[in-house]
C-alpha cells in the first residue's frame, strides 16, 4: 500500500507472485489532477483497464476517468453528505 488512509492510496494485491488487482482511491475532497493523469497514462503504459467499480465498466479515456469520479458515490458524499445520507437510507428501505 502507497499513500494514505485519509487521502489517496494505491493498493496492489498478489496472489502466487503475481498482480492479482492494482486499487486507487482519490480524496474527492481536494482532487488531484495531475495524479489522476499520472495513474490513467499509468494504466494505458501497463495495457491495463480502468475499471468504474460503481457501474461495473471500462474507462475508455481520460475525460471518462475524471467523470467517473465526479459522478461517483464519494462525490455527492463530499458535496453534500446529508443528501447522500437521505439517499442511502431511501435505498435501504426499498430493499
């Protein structure tokens, strides 16, 4: 694991010696651009997919990436937690 808790990390997992998945987490509380550039050229370097975990598809490029973010969970967390919260909880009650 590189980075922190409270901000931005990368975890890589292995199994067998090999890369069994690559993580990236962004605090969307202060988004960082050129990281976000540096770990998308990453990926397209390393022939990786970048995947949207949230709608469960491929990232094709760099304006997808950054929209992806922003139209996250965490980010209607981080601009406005109560709504986020009334959303949640209107969830639980339909399932």
């Amino acid at each position: 694991m590189w980075g922190s808790e409270d901000r931005n990390d990368i975890q890589l997992f292995e199994a067998g010696g090999f890369v069994e998945s690559l993580n990236v987490r962004f605090d969307l509380r202060e988004p960082d651009m050129e990281l976000f550039k540096s770990i998308f050229a990453f990926a397209q370097e390393s022939e990786l997919a970048v995947v949207d975990m949230m709608r469960k598809r491929i990232v094709p490029d760099l304006d997808g990436f950054v929209r992806a973010a922003a139209e996250s969970e965490a980010a209607h967390f981080v601009r406005d937690p109560t709504s986020f919260f009334e959303q949640v909880k209107t969830s639980a009650r339909a399932t």
